[in-house]
C-alpha cells in the first residue's frame, strides 16, 4: 500500500507528462482566491509509452498557484491503472500538492479503495515525496 501511494503522490507532484487535459470549464464561484487558473470538471489521464493508460485524476474544481509552486484540487478522485485494469482509487474533499517541498496533505472523507475490497478511511492523509 505504501509504494502505491508512494506512486500516486508522486503522479499528482509531477502531474504533467504524458497528460492528456480533457474538458475543462473555469470556476466562476472560486474557493480559492489569489490563483492564477482556476478550472471546474478538472480532468487528466496518463498513458505509458504504449499507449496504455496508466491513471486518471478527477476533481470538481482544481487552483493553479504557479508563485507558490502548489495545485488545490476539491471532490477528487484518482484511480490508477495497471495492465488496463483498475488497481486502486482515491477519493478526498480536498487535496493540497506543495511541488517546491514535495507534500501532499488531503483533507476529508478520503477513502483508499485497493485490490481484494482493501479499504483505507481518513479525514487527513500527509505524505512527503522525499
């Protein structure tokens, strides 16, 4: 379990190559404020150099803080593939990614769905990348 959220935490920090971004809507009712882009229906998928698809990251609205080096996300959801099947999913009020020091600090109802009905409740998850 450790080593696939070791996976997911660092798919989120790196969120970015491989990516494809899928319909995105701005937020017009922001829950941040001071972001530089801030998107309703966030949406990206990742695929390995085969084309297979490695995971997916949902979130009802996501915030871009490129000065502070961070993504906010809310109502996520990240399900990670292996083989094309579903291994695992994520699912958190809120996720917070500080990029310059390498955390992810989720917060509410996070549920850590994995293979054989192995299920992981929280209201907060703290993980540092190094």
């Amino acid at each position: 379990m450790r080593s696939f959220v070791r996976t997911l935490i660092f798919i989120l920090a790196v969120a970015g190559s491989g990516c494809k971004k899928l319909k995105v809507q701005r937020v017009e009712s922001e829950k941040e404020s001071g972001s530089a882009v801030s998107i309703r229906n966030f949406s990206r998928d990742s695929f390995d150099k085969e084309g297979k698809l490695k995971w997916k990251l949902k979130a009802k609205e996501a915030y871009i803080f490129p000065k502070e080096n961070k993504t906010v996300l809310y109502s996520l959801r990240f399900k990670q593939f292996e083989k094309e099947k579903e291994q695992s999913t994520i699912l958190a009020d809120k996720g917070i990614i500080d990029h310059s020091i390498k955390v992810v600090l989720l917060n509410g109802n996070i549920q850590v769905d994995g293979v054989e009905d192995r299920k992981i409740i929280a209201e907060e998850l703290h993980y540092d990348l190094n």
